[in-house]
C-alpha cells in the first residue's frame, strides 16, 4: 500500500506528500545548503529538517555526526588554538597527528641538536 515509513510516521510528511510549494522550497534550502560555507549552513539546516519534520533526537543524531566529520582546515585549527584541549575533543583524529608530528619534530629536533653538537665537538 506504498507506505514505506515505520508505524503511520504519525502524520509526518514523506517527499510522496509534501506540497508543491514545500518541496521548492525544502530544494532550493538544499542547494543553498550545500552551495553555502560551512559557517553558514547551521542556519540552513533547521528549514530543512524544519519540512523533512525531524524529531530532536534526529536532529541531535545529525548535528553530532556533521560535527564529528566536520573537516578540519587552518581557519578551523586557528579558532581552535584559543582553547588547546578543543582540538582533542573536536576531531580527535587530527589532534593525535598533529600530536604525533609535534613528537616526531621534537625527537628530529633533538637528533640534529645531538648531531651538531658532535661535529662542533669534534
């Protein structure tokens, strides 16, 4: 009987029942959405699950994973440098390379430093 959603979706619309003028309207949010800068497509985002009529918890559940995946560029490392725990807790990944070559510099720099010293004493 062509319902593809769980239990009756409780009145929530489905693509198949969304007016025409929702559904220009939830398009064009989406191009915006996903033509606009990632500072500005928070505020894009609440129209859009505004007419797809997301619960919290998917709302929640989308936010944290686009948080999580969020790519992490120099503007993003630079906003992130006023406070040096919020790289760890932000994107982890990131910060355990940025660790790792933060230990690799050091221990290169210790190694010429060592090498230096030997030529100069010798």
């Amino acid at each position: 009987s062509g319902d593809s959603g769980g239990g009756g979706g409780g009145g929530r619309a489905d693509l198949t029942g969304l007016s025409g003028e929702k559904y220009r309207y939830l398009r064009q949010v989406t191009i915006n959405f996903l033509e606009a800068p990632e500072d500005r497509q928070h505020e894009l985002w609440a129209p859009i699950a505004a007419v797809l009529e997301l619960t919290p918890d998917e709302v929640e559940s989308i936010g944290t994973a686009r948080h999580a995946h969020r790519p992490c560029s120099l503007a993003l490392l630079s906003e992130l440098m006023s406070d040096p725990t919020a790289l760890a807790h932000t994107h982890p990944h990131t910060h355990a390379a940025l660790a790792a070559t933060a230990d690799g510099a050091r221990a290169v720099a210790g190694l010429t430093a060592a090498a230096v010293a030997a030529v100069v004493a010798a």
